[in-house]
C-alpha cells in the first residue's frame, strides 16, 4: 500500500473531514454505489464484504 494511502486518517481533523464524505448528501452521486454493486454482477450464492465503509 502507498505510504500516503492512509493519510487522512491519522489526525483527528482528518478522520472527521474524511468522516464527512462519507456521510454527504451527495454520497449517491459522487460515489454511485448502485452502479458499482451492479458493476459487480454478483450471482446467487456469491458474498460481499463491506468492511470500514461509512461512519456509522
């Protein structure tokens, strides 16, 4: 991994300005997580981790 890949979460200022895009009314937009799901083409049966994602 780039040594700057993680960058943005060693402050605290940092976590909270990443924290915000991931919680932004734009989020549907600007990441279209529909299209990459579908971008997938899962088939029955496969399975999907979704792990660290959104702040919640």
């Amino acid at each position: 991994m780039a040594d700057y890949a993680n960058n943005g979460y060693k402050t605290p200022e940092g976590r909270a300005r990443l924290a915000g895009t991931l919680a932004a009314q734009d989020r549907e937009q600007t990441q279209k997580p529909r299209e990459l799901v579908a971008a997938l083409e899962l088939k029955p049966g496969q399975s999907v981790a979704d792990i660290g994602t959104g702040v919640g």
